[in-house]
C-alpha cells in the first residue's frame, strides 16, 4: 500500500520563508506533494535550492506583476502532465493563482484564490474565479477524473472556521455570497476533508499579522483540503499545523494509504 503526504502552504513570499527556514522544515515534513501559494516571485529571483531539489520536480507559475500571488508545486513523482486548468487564458491567467497536476486519472488542484477585501470589483472576481473553478472541475468528473483540490480559499466556510464570526460578517472572507459559494461547491460532492474527520475542531491557518493575533489565535481556517468521493475512501487523515512559523498561514496536510 503506497502512502502519500500532500502539504499546501500559503507561504507569504518564498523568498521570506527560506529566510525564515523552509529548507529545514521541508527537511522535518517530508511531503511527497507540496503544493505552495503567494510564491510571490518570478523564478529567476529564487534561490537555487528552491529551483532544483531533488527528488522533487518543481514547477512555479508567476504572476506578470512582480511580487505578487503567485504558486508552485513540488512533486516527488513526475506527473504526466502541468496546466493551468481554468485559467490558461483570460482574465485569471496573468495572476499566476492555479496550477494542475495529473497523474492518470487523478488531478492536484494547487490553488490561490483573489482575495475581495480592495473593492468590489475585486470581489466580483474573487467570485468569478469561484464559479469558473466549480465549472471546470465539474467537466473533469464528467471525463471520470478524481480530484484533489487545495490551497487559500480566502473564504471561512462557517462559524466555526473563524474566531470572530459576528464582527466579520461584513468583510469579504466571510460574506454570505462566499459562503454560499463554498455550501454549493461541498454539496456537488467537493468534500472538505478536515471538516469531514473533525466536525467540531476549532482550529485556524491564517492569522493577521496585526495586534498579537496568532498569540491569542484569534484567526480564520482559510486553506483546505477538498477531495471528490473516489479519493475520500483512501484518505488517513488531514491536520493543519499551526505550530509551524514562517507565514502568517500556517502548513496543512492530507495523507493518504492509495
């Protein structure tokens, strides 16, 4: 039986996160898939260790505009092929937010959904990228693909997925209409794995950097994990590690006896 572990991280600029040791703690974790969000550099700008580290083939999709968004994926296992699914073209393709994985039949979805909170305008196309997500996603069940689908969702699912519900429920993040958006997205058989194994756990992966929000875990569970019912019978577990530093996201994981 072969085990595989998945991390997804939000790691608020690759080049802090070296800084701040993400080698070592790549070292001490292991994963077999890394699947990272807001990169936030072009690739010449990298250190080399994070361009070339075996056994991993890495793969990064920038944003054009520099140090910004941005995702990469580090794969011990050379996929059969790297796309950008949904948004290959169009208005999502020059924020470098989704990259996809396929290995026969199974697709890794890695991505960094636009935060709302600048304008409306951006939340129109927070929302736009929601329902393009959903659509493609759909047509790849259809042509009998499972999915793995992770990263920053920039949106707290329900009450318990963030420490203060009431006073957020007027900001992007926890707007009724995201909400709604993520009811829908779970009701079509996208499952939230860690809600699945933990109904009742409060636990966070984003905190603000402003006024000692991570020491008083005053935060929001913003990254996730969501699987198609075929993946659902192989998973072991998924946890979100907020003892691991470096970003103001904390690491998640989802392993799996395949």
């Amino acid at each position: 039986m072969l085990k595989m572990k998945i991390v997804s991280w939000n790691v608020n600029g690759l080049r802090s996160a070296y800084r701040k040791g993400f080698l070592q703690w790549l070292e001490a974790s292991q994963p077999d898939l890394l699947c990272l969000q807001e990169v936030r550099a072009f690739p010449p700008q990298l250190p080399v260790e994070l361009l070339t580290h075996p056994p991993y083939h890495i793969t990064y999709l920038a944003a054009e505009k520099a140090g910004y968004s941005g995702v990469g994926t580090w794969a011990r296992e050379k996929p059969d092929s790297r796309h950008q699914a949904f948004a290959e073209e169009g208005e999502f393709a020059p924020e470098g937010r989704v990259l996809c994985h396929e290995w026969q039949n199974l697709l890794l979805l890695n991505l960094y959904v636009p935060n709302g909170r600048q304008s409306d305008e951006r939340l129109r196309y927070k929302m736009r990228f929601y329902e393009r997500c959903r659509q493609w996603c759909d047509r790849q069940r259809e042509k009998g693909y499972e999915l793995i689908v992770c990263g920053d969702f920039n949106t707290a699912h329900r009450e318990i997925d963030l420490a203060r519900p009431e006073a957020n429920r007027h900001l992007s993040g926890f707007l009724p209409e995201e909400c709604a958006w993520l009811d829908r997205w779970t009701q079509a058989g996208y499952i939230d794995v860690f809600r699945h194994l933990y109904p009742d756990r409060i636990q966070y992966s984003w905190w603000s950097m402003r006024g000692g929000a991570r020491q008083r875990n005053v935060g929001w569970r913003l990254d996730y994990f969501f699987v198609t019912e075929g993946v659902l019978d192989n998973v072991r577990d998924c946890q979100i590690h907020d003892d691991v530093l470096g970003s103001d996201h904390c690491p998640i994981s989802l392993d799996l006896r395949m």
